[in-house]
C-alpha cells in the first residue's frame, strides 16, 4: 500500500467511526433523552408510560401519605391546574414537604399515575445542584 | 492588606505573561536570541507570583477574614482547619486561582527542565503556555476577583457545603485539576512544535513524560472522584453519568488516546499529524470540562442570565483556544512530513483502533453532555440525558476497546501474521470460554452487559499478563511492567463493576430497634438511634449490627444537620470485607417508631477503584521506566 493510500484509509476509518459514533449516539439520545415536565404538560403532551421522565412541581397540601410498609410514600405532584398523584418508595430528601418544590425521576404507569425512582427536593437555595435549580426554577415560577 | 498583595502579585503575574508571549514571539520572528533567553526566567517568575497569590488566599481563608466577599461567602470561623485550608479552591474564583497556579507552574517546570527539545521549539511552547495564561489571567481579574473586598464585613462567613466538607476536598479537585492543567503542557508542545514545523519524534519524547504525568493524575483524581460521591451521596453508586462527572472523563479519554498515539510517534515516528490534532483535543476537553464545571452553563443556560459577563467570557476563551489551535493546526499540517508506514495488522494497526474507539467514546460522552445544553438554549425545552443513554451508546464501543486492549500489546510492530496472534491469545482465549462457562453455570439470568463484563474481564486479565510470557522477569523493563500493570487494572475494574452491577443486593426497610434484616451474607439489627454533636453539626446516629457466619461488626449510619449553611446529609456507613462491602443508610423515623434503613450488600465492588488505583500505579512505573531509560541514554550519549 503506498503511503498516501495509508493516509487516506486512516482518515476514511476515523472519519466511518465518529459517523457511526454520532448516529448511535443520536439515535440513544432519541430514545433515552428524560424530558422535563410540569403535570399540566404531562397531561397535555400524554406521556408514553414507561418512558423515563422528569415530573416537576409543587407538592400538594396535605398530600403526602405513608403506606404501612414504612418505606413507600404517596403525595401528588401540581402546578395549580393539574395534578399528578406519585408513588415513590425510598428515603425521602431532608426538605420534601408540603407546598415546596420537587422534581421525580421515575415514568407514568398506564393509569397515569407517577411511579418515581428518584425524588430530588429543594435543597438549601445555594447548594442546589445545578440540575435540580435549573428544574426548579420551572416550578417555582408556579410558587409564586 | 494581605488580599491587595495576593491582587497585586496576580497583576504582576499577568503582566509577565504578557511580556512572556510577546518576548517569544517577537523572538523568533527576528531571531533575536537575547529575547528568546528571556523567556526561561520569565516563566519561572510568572509562576512564582501566582503561587504566592494563591498562598495569600489560602492564608485569608484560614485566618477567615470576613472582610474579603469570597471569604465571607464560602468560610465559616467554626469549621474544622481543614475544610477552610480546602474551601479556598471548594468555589468558583478559589478554584480558577488555583486552575492558573498550576497552569503557571507547570510552565515553570517545562522552563526549568526541559532539555531535549530545540530552544526554538521549547520557547514557543512556553509562549503558547503563556498565551493560555494570559486568557486565565483575564477572567480571574476582570470577571471573577477572588480578592474582591466585601463592605461592611458580616459578622460570620456563610460557611462552605456540607458535602463537600470531607477529607475528598482536600484531594480530589487538586488532583484533577493537576491532570487537567498537565494536559495544557502537552497543546503547548503541539502548538509550538506546529509553529517551528518540528513535529517528530523528539517532540514526542519531550511531550510524553507530561502527558504520562497528566493522565496517572487524572486517572487518580477520577478513581478518588468516584468513591467519594459512592460514600458521600449515600446512593449506593459510583458513576452517575452527572455532567460533572463527563467532565473529567472527557479529558481522560482524549489524553489516553494521546498516551498511546504518543508513544507511537516517539518509538515508530508514526501518527504525527493525528499526535498533534489529539493533543490539541486533550487540553480542549479540559478547559471544555472546567468551564462546564465552573460556570454553570451545562446544566442551566440560565446561568449566562446570572452573570452574562462570566458565561460570555468563558465562551470566548473557548473559541479563541480551540478555534486558535485548530486553525494553526489547518494551517501547518501540511508542512507535518509523512511518518513510517506500518501494516493494518501490527501493533501501529491495533493503537489506531485504540484510539478511533477512544474518540468514539469521547464523541458519544460529548454529544450526551452538550445534548441538553443545546436543546435547551435553542427550544427553550429542558431535559437530562441519563445512565440509559450512556450505556447504550458507550458500553458496547467499550467493551470493543477491552478485546483490543487485550491484543494489541501482542502484536509486533510494523507487521504481523494474525496466525502468531492466536497462537499468543490461546490461553486467554480459554481462560475466556471457561469463565462464560463458569459464569453461566454459576449466575444464570444475568444480564448482557455485566455478562460480557465478567467474561471480558478474565479473559482481558489473562491476555494483559500475557506480554510477559517466556520473558525473564527480572529483566523485563519497567515500563512493560507498567503497561501490564495499568491494562490488568482496566480488567479489574471492569471486574468489578460487572460484578457491582450484577450482583448487588439491596433492601429498603422500615424497622423497629431490635428487628433483625438480611441483606446478602448479612444479617442486620439495629441497636439504637443516638443523638450526638460535631464541630459545626449534630446527627442523630444509629448504630447496627451485622452478623455474617459468628462474625459480627457495628455500623454507624448518620443523618446530619449542619447549621452553617443549615442543611442536612446523609452520612453512609461501610464496611470493606474481602469479598465486598456492606452499605448502611439511616433514614428517618415514621409514626410507630420504625426508622428507615436502606442496606446494599455489594460483592467485589472495591474492585472498580482498585483497578483505578493500578492504572495509576502501572502510569508511574512507565513514567519512571521511561526517565530512567532516558538519563542512561543521555549519559551513553555524554561519554561517547
């Protein structure tokens, strides 16, 4: 092989690789990117179930309710039009409390209830993590 | 006084850095030998002013000295010394500083020690480094002062993030940044070896102790990143795909790439253009990775709303750097002469592969952390891309790298017969088959990725001692044992997160004091729920018992409340056996009294930052190897 056809085969082979390296990565993204939503987005855009998602919003007044497991909690998710009710079973954040600010992490069961895998709270205003602040900033435009 | 000196010095430093740029480049414009003879000295003074900036800050931040806006906003007068020596660098200005102290010195050391390559060459690579500096040096000063004074002083600082407030700070981000920094030398190499058209393998030899140093560090600062977060969070993971946490893989990926793609260049004089172009790429993932970090406008476009001033500012350093190299790099790659050739089929052909992988993998993990960003600036609608996504597109790419890891050191150069090569894989290649086997009898319903983890992993382990096979032992050079090392770590780990993945118990519980819980090997019971008081926090401690086979041991899980700033975490407790660890949280207690624990029995899981630890170690042995093959060389040549 002369040395310019060695070139040319690199360049070919790195340039076949990021192609087929982007294209799986755009075709991961479609399917795995989590969309943000509030409940009133939710219910409008009718959410696959099963699809993994972030729920954002205020927690109802006097909504959070304990299984007798211990372990799982229940409140409802609302942005003053809709509501969603959750289920999450886990420890919940220090500062998840009614009339504040959550996000879930987790999907919609075909009910159209939320089953979360993840609750992220609002943390002190500074240490937020930047995600969560990003999200919440969504949710607490309805705060107010 | 102590903050208008640490000011003053960071001026004067910038000044240097200007004079530094411009003595080289007029310099070798007109050949002017007396000012390129500057440049040595200037680099080193630069340095030591910077480093006495940032010893300035450091000394505000333990004498908390409120009347400085950074010290008030980050330091606490009631926190361990520790956390306030560490807190200089746990915030965005502390942590630039720092950034450019290092940046500073390591072009000191390249000034002070650097003797292989040609003066010409050696001084555009300090002006390149000082052109980098110059930029940082800008942003600090004009956009984020970390010696700004605050009137009136508040009476007592905000104090620093309780997650942060752990021995990790003290190491980790130093670590990295000393990784990330090291890669700054290796652009300046390319650039000033584009600039003076010297590109071969002298330049590669000069840049490789730096890139080898760079790596091991980052490598440690990932591996130490890591747990940190696994013991920290109280999540029970180690890799959460967090932006952040991209940010660090990102330059890695790229400098171990350039390890390998350096190393051809330096011993076969192949790859050049593709060694340069990596090199630049490298230290753009680092600063892409920092200003990811420090500014906010990864996770939250709304960051530029905050301080348009800082986010701007960060963007256009970004495309002057990258844009800068890469344009010089059109420009000149050209005059880059043609290397040797190899044959597909050789250990050149097998780094090639390497490194498109690695690319691929660092291209994947690009577009998954920027997706976000992008879609976010442009619709205005928000979303996270996650471990699903990750995993998909980077494990499978991933486990490709592990089988070619696992060849190529048993490839020759230039050329070879593939029929060698199997006779060389047979005994890996059963060690392979025989732990499918193993692995399929032992764990059936496993699924696909940590199968191919764990089988991967032996088979990977066996191939990567292979390179020692029928050498003698004591004989063998350092900087093979290094290379072995280091792949054998890469099976280890990979051992050990298939092994996390696959075989990790976990319970969710609400239980009474007394009532016993069985999670893996282990049976729990807690004791008590105590409460008791830190330096500046109180938590309420559980302490359990774990009983596995007459053995018993006692975890205290914590749950903290800091009052400085107010807020509570988690804190988890571990205990390492042999085969695994145990992994407690305490929750919170509900109406009857039961109190929430959440307990992960986790086999083998120290493997995956043991196998950090001996990638780390098999970079030092190479680098060391490498050094001192090079003074005996050098002395050789002395004498002759």
């Amino acid at each position: 092989m002369k040395a310019k056809h060695q070139r040319l085969v690199l360049v070919l082979l790195a340039v076949a690789a990021m192609i087929g390296a982007a294209l799986l990565a755009m075709s991961a993204l479609k399917d795995q990117a989590a969309y943000f939503y509030t409940p009133s987005d939710a219910a409008h855009d009718r959410v696959e179930p099963g699809k993994a998602v972030r729920l954002g919003g205020m927690v109802a007044n006097k909504s959070i309710a304990h299984d007798p497991d211990g372990v799982t909690t229940r409140f409802v998710v609302t942005d003053g039009q809709t509501t969603v009710p959750v289920r999450f079973t886990g420890i919940t954040p220090d500062l998840f409390k009614e009339n504040s600010g959550v996000v879930a992490e987790g999907s919609f069961a075909p009910d159209g209830s939320f089953v979360a895998t993840n609750i992220l709270a609002k943390h002190d205003e500074r240490y937020m993590p930047p995600q969560v602040a990003g999200s919440m900033h969504k949710s607490e435009s309805l705060e107010k | 006084m102590i903050a208008e000196a640490g000011l003053a010095a960071l001026w004067l430093a910038a000044a240097l850095a200007g004079l530094q740029l411009m003595l080289g480049w007029t310099g070798l414009r007109h050949q002017r030998d007396d000012m390129l003879a500057a440049v040595r000295p200037v680099a080193v003074i630069q340095a030591v002013l910077t480093l006495l900036a940032f010893a300035l800050l450091i000394w505000l931040f333990l004498r908390v000295d409120l009347s400085v806006a950074l010290v008030a906003a980050n330091d606490h007068s009631e926190k361990p010394w520790l956390y306030k020596f560490a807190g200089t660098w746990g915030n965005h200005e502390g942590s630039m500083l720092m950034w450019v102290t290092i940046l500073a010195v390591a072009g000191a050391a390249v000034a002070l020690l650097e003797r292989r390559l040609d003066d010409r060459t050696l001084t555009a690579t300090l002006s390149a480094q000082a052109a980098i500096g110059l930029g940082f040096y800008a942003f600090l000063l004009f956009a984020s002062n970390p010696f700004a004074r605050l009137d009136p002083a508040p009476p007592e600082g905000q104090g620093l993030n309780p997650l942060l407030q752990d021995p990790g700070l003290a190491f980790h981000p130093p670590t990295l940044y000393l990784g990330y920094v090291g890669l700054s030398v290796a652009f300046s190499f390319a650039v000033g070896a584009l600039v003076t058209r010297n590109v071969g393998p002298s330049f590669a030899r000069a840049m490789r102790p730096w890139v080898l140093g760079a790596w091991i560090l980052l490598t440690l600062g990932i591996t130490a990143g890591s747990y940190w977060a696994y013991y920290e969070l109280g999540w029970g993971g180690w890799w959460f795909w967090d932006p952040v946490e991209n940010a660090s893989l990102m330059p890695w990926l790229a400098a171990t790439a350039l390890l390998h793609s350096v190393t051809v260049l330096a011993t076969r004089d192949g790859l050049r253009a593709w060694t340069v172009m990596l090199a630049v790429v490298a230290f753009s993932m680092s600063m892409v990775g920092t200003f990811l970090v420090r500014s906010g406008i990864l996770t939250s476009v709304h960051a530029f709303a905050v301080d348009p001033r800082r986010g701007t500012f960060i963007l256009a350093l970004l495309a002057i750097y990258i844009g800068g190299a890469l344009a010089l790099f059109a420009a000149r790659v050209g005059t880059v002469r043609e290397g040797s050739r190899f044959d597909p089929v050789s250990r050149e052909g097998a780094l090639v592969i390497n490194n498109l992988l690695l690319t691929a993998v660092l291209g994947i993990v690009l577009v998954g952390t920027l997706y976000p960003l992008v879609v976010e600036s442009m619709t205005g609608e928000k979303l996270s891309v996650g471990p699903p996504y990750f995993n998909a597109a980077a494990g499978p790419l991933a486990l490709v790298l592990m089988a070619v890891m696992a060849v190529g050191p048993l490839l020759r150069w230039r050329r070879d017969e593939l029929r060698n090569l199997g006779r060389r894989l047979a005994i890996p290649i059963a060690i392979a088959i025989a732990s499918l086997a193993g692995v399929l009898l032992l764990a059936p319903g496993i699924r696909i990725l940590p199968f191919l983890g764990l089988v991967l992993a032996l088979g990977v382990g066996a191939a990567s001692l292979a390179p020692l096979w029928k050498r003698n032992l004591r004989r063998t050079p350092l900087f093979i044992w290094g290379m072995v090392i280091a792949h054998l770590g890469i099976a280890v780990s990979l051992a050990g997160m298939a092994s996390e993945s696959a075989f990790t118990q976990e319970r969710l519980v609400a239980s009474r004091l007394g009532e016993a819980q069985q999670v893996g090997p282990y049976n729990i019971k807690l004791d008590s729920v105590m409460p008791i008081a830190g330096p500046n926090w109180t938590a309420i401690e559980g302490t359990v018992t774990a009983v596995r086979g007459g053995h018993s041991f006692a975890l205290k899980p914590q749950a903290r409340a800091f009052w400085a700033p107010p807020t509570e975490t988690n804190e988890s407790a571990i205990q390492t056996v042999w085969d695994g660890q145990l992994y407690v949280v305490l929750g919170r207690a509900d109406e009857q009294g039961r109190w929430q624990l959440r307990l992960w029995w986790k086999p083998f899981v120290t493997l995956i930052w043991a196998g950090g630890a001996m990638v780390a170690i098999g970079g030092a042995l190479a680098l060391l190897g490498r050094l001192a093959r090079e003074r005996r060389t050098a002395m050789r040549e002395a004498w002759a």
